[in-house]
C-alpha cells in the first residue's frame, strides 16, 4: 500500500518568519536605541575635537617658549613701532604671510617661492579640529595686552597675576581674520569665541606658563585676559 503524504494546509501560519506588527515593533526599538545614543555619540565627537583642540594649545605654548628662549625671552613675535602702544607691533594681517607668528613660532616646509596664501605658511597646529576652514588658515590668536606690557618668560610683569593665571592664547571665531586679540574692546568688536566648542564646553585657553584650560563662557576671564586694564596698572592696549 502507497502511502501518500498530507498536502499543505493553506490555512496553517508560517511561524519562521515575522508579521508584519513584529518588523514593526523591533523598527521601533531600534529607532529609540538610536535617539538615546546619538546625543551621547555627539558629545563624544564634540569632548574628543576639544581635547584635541588643548593638545594644539599646548604644542603653540611649546612653540612660543622655543621661540622665546631663542629671541631674550619674548615669547610673542613682534617688531619695534614706535607709534604703537607699547612701541611693538604683532606680526599679524599687517605683514605678508611668510612673516606672521605661525610662521615664526613652527618651523616648517616653507614654499620655495613666497606666497600670499596664509594656509602655505601656518601648520595643522594652528587650526581648532572643530574649527571648518577659518579665515586666514588659524584659529587661536594671542594675547596682545602680553605683548603691549613686555611680558618675558621669567618676568612677573602681571599686574600681581602670576604667569599661571593669565591667558596668552586662545580661540576667535571662524571667519574673522585677525592673528591677535584685544580683551577689553567690548563684545561687538573683539574676535575671542567664548563658546568654539558649544555652551557645555566653552573654549581652550593656553596660560602663559604652558598650562591649557577648558573654561565656559559664563566664567569671568577679563582679569585673566588683561589685569593691566582691569587694575588700573601697565599699560592698556585695544583703547
């Protein structure tokens, strides 16, 4: 006798693959996995660019001591101007690019022939990586009150500061120009990001003794910044 097997039952559910709620339901999960871990993964991005950002602040605080033990302590670039407060100029957008600080501080593959691209003459280090094509190829400007008061390495020429609480760099916004900052010339016309990595994370700030901190922008910094102008004392520079 031929036994011959049952045919299909065309009513029997087919359990080994999903219905159409359960692909649903498991989108779902994924789609709320996703929202909880995107803002962390963000901030992860953001705390990461920022500890690099430090890592380029102290390698320029390097760069300037380097520089200052090789030019009598002055640890800012500069060239005499009589008609300057202070009788010194930076080396900023008023000379060519060959001869601006970052320039002067790195020493680096130069052109064979000069250029007028600021990017040829200023090295990685210069640029903040959360900082997207800035104006002049550099984020961090340096402290023009420093310079305008003579402040060498070794010097105590800070207003009763010392040189671990005051601010010799830190970062301008991106599409301003200027290689140098001036404190004390209000929020309108001053080139210091208080917030380049956002309002949780403020902005990098390298301190004359080589040291790097992270500070907000609600945090009161003018007297670190410029002490000469906040105390009456020295002389005051960006009037």
């Amino acid at each position: 006798m031929v036994i011959h097997p049952r045919p299909p039952n065309p009513r029997r559910i087919d359990r080994t693959a999903f219905t159409l709620v359960e692909l649903l339901v498991v989108i779902g999960i994924i789609a709320v996995l996703i929202a909880l871990l995107l803002p962390a993964l963000v901030a992860s991005r953001i705390a990461a660019r920022s500890i690099a950002c430090q890592s380029n602040l102290r390698q320029i605080g390097q760069g300037l001591m380097m520089y200052a033990n090789a030019n009598d302590g002055w640890p800012i670039p500069f060239k005499d101007d009589p008609a300057s407060i202070g009788g010194v100029r930076g080396l900023g957008t008023q000379v060519a690019p060959s001869q601006r600080w970052p320039a002067k501080i790195f020493k680096f593959h130069l052109p064979e022939t000069e250029t007028d691209n600021p990017a040829d003459y200023s090295p990685p280090v210069v640029t903040c990586p959360a900082d997207v094509e800035p104006a002049n190829a550099h984020t961090y400007v340096l402290n023009n009150p420093i310079l305008v008061n003579h402040c060498k390495v070794g010097s105590h020429n800070f207003a009763g500061l010392s040189s671990s609480e005051v601010i010799i760099a830190t970062e301008k916004f991106t599409f301003l120009f200027d290689y140098y900052l001036e404190p004390n010339l209000g929020e309108k016309e001053n080139v210091w990001d208080k917030q380049r990595h956002g309002q949780k994370h403020g902005s990098n700030y390298l301190y004359f003794d080589g040291h790097v901190e992270r500070r907000l922008a609600t945090e009161p910094l003018m007297l670190q910044m410029d002490p000469w102008t906040v105390r009456g004392v020295g002389t005051q520079s960006g009037e």
